[in-house]
C-alpha cells in the first residue's frame, strides 16, 4: 500500500511540473513620460498567437462603452475590435508589442469627432462652443426639405476605436511604440422625412464610403499629431464597413495604412480583403458555390438524424477569397441527456467527413435548457475537440 502511494505522489509531481505555469508573470516598469514610472505587470504567456499580452492591472479606456452605443449589432461589436487586433498584427508583431486600450482620445473628444459640422445656429442649438464644432462628419446646411438633406448628406463616420501598443525600451521599460485606430463607417444611412416618423434607410454605395473614409482618416491623423506624446509615435488607421442593423453577420475591415513617426500626412492604402458570409444564403452561393455545396451536405446529413428539422445556420470568415474559419450553430429540441450526447457524436462524425483540414470549423449545439455540446476542430487538427455541458 505504501509502495502504491509513492507510485502516486511521484506522478502528481511530475504532471505539476510538466503543466505550463500560467500565473507567472514578468514584473515590468511602464515608462509615462521622462518623470515618472508607474509599476505594471506583464503576463509571460499569451492563450494563443492570435492575441497580444496586456498590461496588469487592466487601464480601461477614457472612451470605454462607447462603442455599444455607436454600432448597429453585437456581431459589428466584436469584430469590429478583434479585427483591429488582427490588422494590427501586420505592424506591431504580437511577440515584441504588449497591448493597452486606448488612452489619448476621451470620450467627450470621441462624441465631438463623431458629429457634424455645425452652423452657426445649430452651434447654439447644440449648446456647444466653436472650438467643439470638431466634427468629421458632413454639415447638414438646414437647406431644402429634411428627406432631400439627408439624402445628400449621410452619416460616415459611426465610432473611432483606439489601441495603445508598447514596446519594451531599456532597462525592462515599456513605453508607447503605437497607436492603432480604427475607424467604423456606414453601409447604410437610416433617417427620418420628418421628426419622429418612419426611419428609412439608404444604400451608401462601397466605393463614396471608402473615399469619404479616407478624407476622414486624413484629419485624423492631423488631430492625432498634436496630441501630447503622439508626434513621433507610429500610426496606422484602419477602415471598417459595419453591416445594416438586420444583419446576422459582421462587417470587415478593407483598408489600413501606415504613418511614419513625425508624419502627418498619409500615403499609401493597403487593401485588406476579408469577409463574412451567411450559410445557407444567396448571397453564399453566388459568391461560394463550391463551400455552399459543401455547407448544405453537411447539413442535409444533420437534418437526416431528425426529420423535419431545419435549423443549420453558419457564419463564414474569408481571408484572401479563401474560407478560413467557419462557425455553425445547430437549435434543437432534446428529451433526454442521452439523447444529446448520441446527436452531438453523430455531428462530430459529419464535421470530420465533410470539412477539410485547413478550415476551423465549430459547432454549438443549444436547445431550449441552454448550450448542449461544443465541437471544434481546429485547422490542420486531426482530432476534435468535443464538450458536452452537463
């Protein structure tokens, strides 16, 4: 018995220190400026190379909330940010730069970029001062009937999103190596033909969004350089179309471009060319044929399982014109635990037989009670990974 028990201590020794130690960290010294230093702890270990490390204890930032308010849908949210952390990854290589939300742009700095420009009148109607008629947005002159103003005068700009990225400098210091800002644009203009009527809505054609965002990211970057400690810092602004507030999948990202330290002015754009796209839709099949097909084998083989049942839904992420990751959500109505279990190991069967290795594809598994399974098989992963939620 005594023998057993060393037997098993020794092998609790042994996975304790084989396990990663993911509550050490690197006590650092974030330098603020020439005078003063401030204390900051930097975790060794990132979860994935697809996220920067960040600063401890977490500095929100001055504009936080903001964008909940500004963008049309949660989807628009959270891509929005993540894809202003993937862009940034072009630049500022996640093993060399830590990530800090943005400090240099308040929120009352943020809601007076976000408006129009102001007349006279509407300055005083508005009850604000000329040094706040800072807006990027286009006037609305007061000219004509209201449909035709805001038929020719759309809101561009929806939010300005700022991240901080620091870099370590001597003596383990970190200081300020980038500033990062993303800037959300319409697809869509929604206004009113008269005060508390009906909302209407109006395409703004790709090609004036991203002329008007630029012209925009230009004073940015003017407004930027005259900030206290942004005049030798690199730049890069980043472009994104946010989708109607119907829509069930993100907009993206299409352009960034660099600004030197010391620079003010922008040169050249890159294209980024990412996009989400809705499984099953038209939409998908037009653009997708070969992925569509695809998609709708896997989910006649899901529905075969229960008849009748048509509840398949799949949210897709292209890169290059090239299917990357692909999110399926299947609702389904359960009576039993078993029953749950069995259905989850048939669709993990269908996930192996019908996507290849190089797509990421999960799927979630829910029912009235809540989350019933998870699947997810990463890129070039042999075996998935399967949890069902007790």
């Amino acid at each position: 018995m005594r023998k057993l028990s060393i037997i098993a201590l020794s092998f609790v020794l042994l996975l304790t220190a084989c396990a990663p130690n993911f509550q050490k960290q690197e006590e650092v010294v974030q330098k603020t400026d020439e005078s003063k230093k401030e204390k900051a702890i930097i975790p060794k270990y990132k979860i994935s190379e697809k996220y920067y490390r960040t600063i401890i204890p977490f500095e929100p930032s001055k504009a936080r909330g903001l964008v909940v308010n500004n963008l049309n849908t949660r989807y628009d949210i959270s891509e929005f940010e993540t894809g202003l952390m993937r862009l940034a990854q072009n630049t500022f290589d996640p093993d060399k730069y830590v990530f800090k939300e943005g400090q240099n742009l308040d929120r009352k700095t943020v809601q007076l970029w976000l408006n129009r420009k102001f007349t006279s009148e509407q300055l005083k109607e508005e009850n604000l001062s000329e040094e706040e008629n800072i807006g990027l947005n286009p006037l609305d002159d007061g000219k004509g009937d209201i449909k035709e103003r805001n038929n020719r005068n759309p809101i561009y700009l929806a939010h300005i999103l700022e991240h901080d990225y620091l870099e370590k400098g001597e003596n383990e210091t970190y200081h300020l190596g980038g500033v990062v800002i993303g800037l959300a644009l319409n697809s869509v203009h929604y206004y009113q033909k008269e005060q508390f009527g009906a909302t209407f809505e109006k395409k703004i054609p790709h090609e004036e969004l991203e002329r008007e965002g630029k012209k925009i990211a230009e004073e940015v970057v003017k407004r930027l350089r005259k900030m206290d400690g942004l005049k030798d810092v690199p730049i890069m602004i980043g472009l994104f179309e946010q989708e109607s507030r119907t829509s069930v999948v993100p907009g993206n990202f299409f352009a960034y471009t660099n600004v030197a330290e010391g620079s003010s002015s922008i040169g050249e754009w890159e294209k980024v060319n990412e996009d989400y796209m809705l499984f099953p839709s038209p939409e998908a099949e037009e653009k997708h044929r070969e992925d569509w097909t695809m998609f709708q084998n896997f989910k006649q083989d899901v529905e075969e399982y229960f008849p009748n049942f048509n509840g398949v839904i799949g949210k897709a992420f292209y890169a290059e014109g090239q299917l990357q990751e692909l999110n399926i959500n299947i609702p389904i109505q359960f009576y039993g635990k078993a029953e749950a279990v069995g259905f989850s190991q048939y669709v993990t069967g269908l996930v192996m037989e019908h996507f290849p290795d190089y797509i990421s594809v999960s799927v979630s598994i829910t029912s009235v009670n809540g989350p019933e399974a998870l699947i997810v098989r990463k890129a070039e992963q042999d075996e998935p990974f399967v949890h069902i939620y007790e």
